[in-house]
RNA sequence: GGCGGGGUUCCCGAGCGGUCAAAGGGGCGUGGCUGUAAACCACGUGGCUCUGCCUUCGAAGGUUCGAAUCCUUCCCCCGCCA
C-alpha cells in the first residue's frame, strides 16, 4: 500500500463522514493518493435499478455524497441496470419483482437521471452515466467465467441468503448471481470506489474480489445510512408512502418536512444537510423542546427546499406553510372549481369530484365534521347546500384540500 | 414425480354453511389537543340514487332457500421427500 499523504488522509476522513463503513481501512485514502499522484480522478460507482424512477430523499443521502466527490474532482460512474431490470431481480422478499420492457427502462433511466442531476453536478468531465447492458449481456461462456470467481459458500456469507438458508426458506439461482453481475459492473467501469446504502456492503465487497480475480485494481467501498421516511421509523420508500421525492413541489417538500418526527431531525440534517448548512451537524438530538424544536424544523425544511429548488422557492414555501397551519388562514392561490347548474350543490358528489375520492369517502369526512364552507363546518345533514351560500366560499376539506366554489 | 400447507378487504391476520362488507392489530383519514412533531381521546376506513341496494374473500363452474365457508376443475405460492 502507498504511504498516505496527509493531505489524502484529511481528505478521506472527510468524505467518509457520516458514511457507516468505509472500507478496507485506509484504502480510500490510497486511492485519493493514488489518484493525485497519476495526476487523474478517481472513478466512483454508483448502481441503480431503474425499476422506480422516483429518486427520494433516501436516495439523497448517496448522492449528496457522490455530489462531495465529484465536488473533489472526481467522476462518479452512474450505472443504470438495465439489463439487470430486464431480468427481473427478485432480492430479498418472496414477490418477484416485475420484469420491466425496454421501453420502461429507458422512460424510467430518463426520469432517474434527470431527477439524479438535481444533485449530481452533469458536468461530462465529472459524470459519466453507462448502462450495464453494455457488457452484461454477454456470451454464455464469459459468463461461467464470471461465476467461477465466486462459491456458494461465499455468498451465503451475506446476512439475508444466510438467514433464509438457515431457516430454509427459497434462494433462487438468479438471486445469487445478482452480486456477481453487479461485481462485473465494477471490473467494466474499473471503478475505484463504490458507494450504495448499508444494504449494499455485502455486493459492494463482493466486487472487490471480483475485480481481483479479473486481475483489476480493488475498489474502496463506502456505504450510506438508510435515512428513515416521514414516519421516522421505517425506511424511506415510496412503496410505504413516506418519501419525500426529491422533485416534490415545494409546498409539498417543505410540509412534508414539517410533519417528520422530531427524533428524525438530527438524522435529517446530519445526512442531508451536513455539508450546506452551518448548523447541520451541531443540532444535536433530544435537546430541543417546543418552539425550539419547531423552529429547527423549520429551518430544515427551508433548507431542503433551498437546495433542490431554490432559496426563493423555500422563502415563498415557507412563508406560505405559515399562511395556512400556524396562522390557519387561506393559502395564497386556491383552484376554482365550478359549480354545477340548478338550485342545490350535493356537496358529497361536488367533493369527489374535486379531490378524486369516492362519494362515500366525501359523506363520511362530511359526516365527521371534515369539510368547510367559508368559516362554516358542515356535518352530515348539509348534504346538499344552496348555490347562493356556496357561490364565492371557500370549501375546506380536512387540513389541507381546498377550493373557491364559483357559480356557473 | 410423491406427500403436505396455503391464497380473505391497503398490509398482517381471524372467520370455515345463515346473525359477514367480513373479528383483531397495523397503516391511513377526519375531529379534539397541538408545533401539519410526539403522546393521548373519539370516530371512520368497498361502492352507490344509503334505514336499502350492488360488488368483494385466487379463477371458473356446481351443491344449497342461502357459500368467504361444502364439491369439481384450473391458476399461483410455500415446505418436505426424490
């Protein structure tokens, strides 16, 4: 191993922060050195399986990171798993996870890396985006090659594979060959460091020795924290409706914000925001008590809207966030909606029709004391109201569905 | 190939001939409290022209006055043995 420089010492202390591993020790530093010794960046990969377009700020986590490196002057190698996707990656749970077609593939590869250059620098001398359907889809000979560097034994070493063989549960053939088809990713981009979430630890060391066995230099490996959804205990996936996408509107993006738990803040500003913002780091969990803590969330909140939409955004964001839950008035801009002819509006049909819910889902918040009109709370038995009381009123339904009724 | 277990409403999961739109929990929603946090309380959570009607318990047939519950065939999942 070359001596580490100091330089590329402070260097890879730095970038690893926050990061759960970072391994081997010493090895991202020697890369760093390395790299500045050949006069030449380094080449860190990131794998994505484009079978859920939707970057969320779970996603963020790596990217802000990979965003510190290009920032570095490194490139990150963006792998787009398409031919991967196509097969059909059934890891971890029983359901098989759908087999996607080319086409949407290639609408969710656009969506994914338009998303992903919210945070990624696409300067071409720092991004490079390939996809593994370049090499993978090779003869069946190089493929039993690329099996051989691998036993069974060996990937029954990762934590899920062992648990299920232990308790006898399924492990398909395909599974098991998903670590080695995303080690060869890394011996085709001759990557020099990888990142990916805690989840990944096991394939991204597994590429290691895959390089090593095709003779290639070995990548360091970095692996992120899973950053807790809305909810602030399961982890953030669109799948359990607790994401906060990355391309949310603002308003959206900073009420979502607002509604964390205040136990996830710390986690929120430490993994988001730690690099941007002067108190990131120095908030400090379980201190903060009342106005304090909903200030701090606040000023979370303002912060991710400023760096994924921008400063104005997440001024007018929150200012409009005040508007209509601390001071409970009206929002700012509210849809029209019109009223249909004739003498009486049924407020339930009215209600599913704007908002997309089923009448009956509309009687029973009516019934529940869930719809306003103008600063009046309707319940069960104004089920059908004058057009002249409702023309020009606000209709309110639940905390935050609006609309200015207008006669036709 | 043989043997066995299983597919229930968003999820888990009870039901095993009528009292079942289907227990219970989770999640979610609404109201209260409040900081769109937590905790807590209440109500709700298939649809509709709503004291009733319609559709739902893997699919299709059948038995029955009546089926999520019984029978037949089919599809799918899981385990064991080979």
């Amino acid at each position: 191993m070359p001596q580490d420089t100091p330089a590329a010492a402070r260097d890879a202390s730095w970038l690893a922060r926050n990061a759960v591993d970072s391994l081997p020790d010493g090895a991202l530093a020697a890369k760093l050195e390395e790299a500045a010794r050949l006069g030449r960046p380094m080449r860190v990969k990131f794998g994505i399986d484009p079978t859920a377009p939707d970057i969320h700020l779970g996603h963020a986590v790596v990217l802000g990171k990979l965003r510190e490196f290009q920032d570095a002057g490194h490139v990150v190698v963006l792998i787009i798993g398409d031919y991967t996707a196509r097969v059909g990656d059934p890891s971890g749970r029983s359901t098989l996870r759908p087999m996607l077609s080319g086409e949407e593939i290639d609408a969710n590869s656009a969506t994914f890396q338009e998303q992903a250059l919210r945070i990624l620098d696409s300067d071409p001398r720092k991004l490079e985006v390939r996809r593994n359907g370049e090499w993978l889809d090779m003869p069946m000979i190089d493929l039993l090659s690329l099996v051989r560097t691998t036993t069974v034994a060996q990937l029954l070493e990762r934590e899920d594979f062992a648990k299920r063989w232990s308790a006898e549960e399924p492990i398909s053939i395909l599974e098991l060959l998903y670590p080695l088809l995303q080690g060869y990713d890394s011996v085709a981009v001759d990557a020099d460091v990888e990142l990916g979430g805690t989840d990944q630890k096991f394939n991204l060391l597994l590429a290691r020795d895959i390089q090593r066995h095709y003779g290639r230099a070995q990548q360091a490996i970095m692996t992120m924290p899973i950053l807790a959804g809305t909810d602030g205990k399961r982890k953030m996936s669109k799948s359990l409706g607790n994401q906060i996408g990355v391309t949310d509107p603002p308003g959206e993006m900073f009420g979502k914000a607002m509604s964390i738990p205040d136990e996830a803040m710390e986690e929120y500003y430490r993994l988001l925001l730690d690099s941007r913002s002067p108190e990131g780091s120095t908030l400090e969990a379980g201190k903060l008590q009342g106005s304090s803590a909903r200030d701090a969330k606040r000023r979370l909140a303002h912060q991710l809207v400023a760096w994924l939409h921008s400063e104005q955004a997440a001024q007018d964001a929150e200012q409009e966030w005040d508007r209509v839950f601390a001071q409970h008035e009206l929002p700012q801009e509210i849809a029209d909606a019109a009223l249909p002819a004739g003498e009486t509006v049924h407020v339930p049909a009215l209600i599913a029709e704007e908002f997309g819910i089923s009448r009956s889902e509309a009687r029973r918040l009516l019934e529940q004391g869930g719809v306003w009109l103008g600063e009046e709370q309707l319940g069960g038995e104004d089920q059908d109201v004058a057009v002249s009381r409702a023309d020009g009123q606000v209709l309110r339904v639940g905390r935050r569905r609006f609309r200015r009724l207008k006669a036709s």
